[in-house]
C-alpha cells in the first residue's frame, strides 16, 4: 500500500483575471476549486494512474467535509484525523499577468491529535510506501517529521519525502528512498546559488551523501535530472506546451515516479512517467489526467 500524509490539506480556491490591480475591486474572469495539499496532490494523481493510497493528515470544520467529500475516489482512502476546532485552510491562488498565493494557516494541531496520527503509523508494513511531503503547520513541533520517521525506522519501507529546507535535510539521516527538492530548493539548502547542469548534480550528489538513496531534481523549463541509487544519472526533458498551472505539478512528477517505479522497477521508466506527470498538470487547468499523461508519455517515447 501507498501511504500518503498531508499535515495541512487544503481548499485551492483558484481564480483568473486579466489584470490584478491593489485597492480596488477586481472581477475573475473564472473560478475553480480544487481539494489541496502536496501528499493529497500525490494521491489524486496515483488514482489517475491506476495505483490505490491511503490519505493520511488532518482535516477540520465545513472546508474538511468538503475536502473529504471531493476525495471519494475508488482508489483513494481515506483516513484522516478529525479536529473538533477550526477549519481546514482556503487557499487563494491568483492568476493574472503574474501568479499570487495568499496560503491560509489552517487548524490547531494538539498532542493528542498528534499522538493519533503517529498510531496510524503502526498500520504501514514492510514493503509498503509512505509519502510525506508539504509544510508543517505552525502548531506542529518543526522535527514531526523526524519523529514520523523515527517511528517507522525499523520497518523496510520505502520513504517519500517532499519537504523544503530542514524539513528535508532533519529526514535524510533515516536514508528515504526518494527527495524531489527543485533548483532553488537545492541553493536554499546548501546557501548557494545553483544555476548550471554541472552545479545540479554535484550538490544533487552531496544529498546522497547525506542519506537520500535516490535525488529527483525538477528543474522548471529544462525538464528534471535524477541521480539514481547505483550513482547513475538520468534526464529528462519538458514538451512545449502552453503552461496553464504550477501548482501540483511537482506533486504529480513524484507520483509518477513512485507508480513507474511500483510497476516497472526501472528508474529511467520512474523519471520518464514522472515527467510526464508533472509536463501534463502544467499544461491543465487542474491536476494530470491519464488522458494527457498517456498523450505525453508517446511524445516521449
């Protein structure tokens, strides 16, 4: 089974305009609402893909019926946490000239909601994949990662980890199967500005080191680079497309790694479908549908 976790879900409240001016009333030209968060993101786009999850995280008030409501997916689980305070987060993505988000904080966490999530756990097995990825809610300790981890240490499971900055450097010490930190991830966590191919996979590189058996970088417009368990290095390009939407896009491109690589146990078959993945919600409204993945996936080839 593939576990994912989402501490924070969200609503993604999308809107498009022509133009976004300050201090005065603006009107969309349209709207769309999508149910939100980078782990939830990585299950919606496994469904796509024919591979059953389990969603895991936290979910409270009108926002978190609805979210679990939109996620009544054959293939999704469901098996969140309920808060009895609060609201799972609206987030407000505006699209005009250029790309705003205004992120809401989302719910209070407690320790004993917490201490819930961690007996889910007990439920992953040997063999089985857990994805966590996204930020850390500012009720949560900054080293719950850390402590997810540390409890599962013991089991042969492949872990996923999506996370920026410490988040991600604090999990490599438990050697997870798979981080996808982008470029400018990359130069935050090493405070230095990374730009060409060759600076990529040095430092790509030096996060095996630290314990990642395999580096997924995406790299925007050049397509992405993995550095592979056995050292090996792989590419990947981008089709060109109009880009619609970002957001997810990098959550789809692990999805599809994690799917190529459960089906065909072959890591330029896991970056290729990854790809794919990330190449089709950039180019739709809303997350990679089989249909657009499968359309890519022969260009690629």
């Amino acid at each position: 089974m593939i576990y994912t976790i989402t501490l924070n879900p969200s609503i993604d409240y999308v809107v498009r305009l022509d133009k976004f001016a300050m201090g005065i009333t603006n009107r969309t030209t349209s709207e769309e609402y999508y149910f939100g968060g980078k782990g939830i993101n990585v299950s919606c786009v496994l469904a796509e893909l024919g591979l059953e999850s389990t969603a895991l995280g936290f979910l409270a008030g009108f926002t978190g019926e609805e979210i679990k409501k939109g996620l009544s997916n054959k293939r999704i689980n469901t098996d969140f946490i309920w808060l009895n305070n609060g609201t799972s987060r609206i987030n407000i993505k505006i699209k005009a000239k250029t790309e705003t988000e205004i992120n809401g904080q989302g719910p209070n966490i407690g320790d004993k909601e917490l201490e819930l999530l961690m007996g889910k756990l007990d439920k992953v097995i040997d063999g089985d994949t857990l994805v966590i990825a996204g930020s850390i809610p500012n009720t949560l300790p900054d080293n719950v990662y850390e402590k997810m981890l540390e409890s599962i240490k013991e089991k042969d499971i492949r872990i996923v980890v999506d996370a920026t900055k410490k988040l991600l450097v604090n999990s490599l010490k438990y050697k997870p199967f798979l981080i996808k930190p982008n470029r400018q991830e990359l130069s935050e966590i090493f405070e230095t500005e990374i730009v060409s191919q060759e600076d990529t996979e040095k430092y790509a590189r030096k996060l095996q080191e630290m314990g990642a058996q395999n580096v997924l970088i995406s790299l925007g417009g050049e397509g992405a680079m993995l550095i592979d368990e056995n050292g090996e290095k792989h590419n990947a390009g981008v089709l060109k497309e109009k880009v619609i939407n970002t957001v997810g896009s990098g959550d789809s491109m692990v999805a599809g790694f994690i799917a190529g690589y459960e089906t065909q146990k072959d890591y330029s078959y896991a970056l290729k479908l990854g790809s794919a993945c990330g190449n089709a919600t950039a180019f739709l409204p809303g997350l990679a549908t089989k249909e657009k993945i499968d359309e890519i996936m022969k260009k690629f080839i």
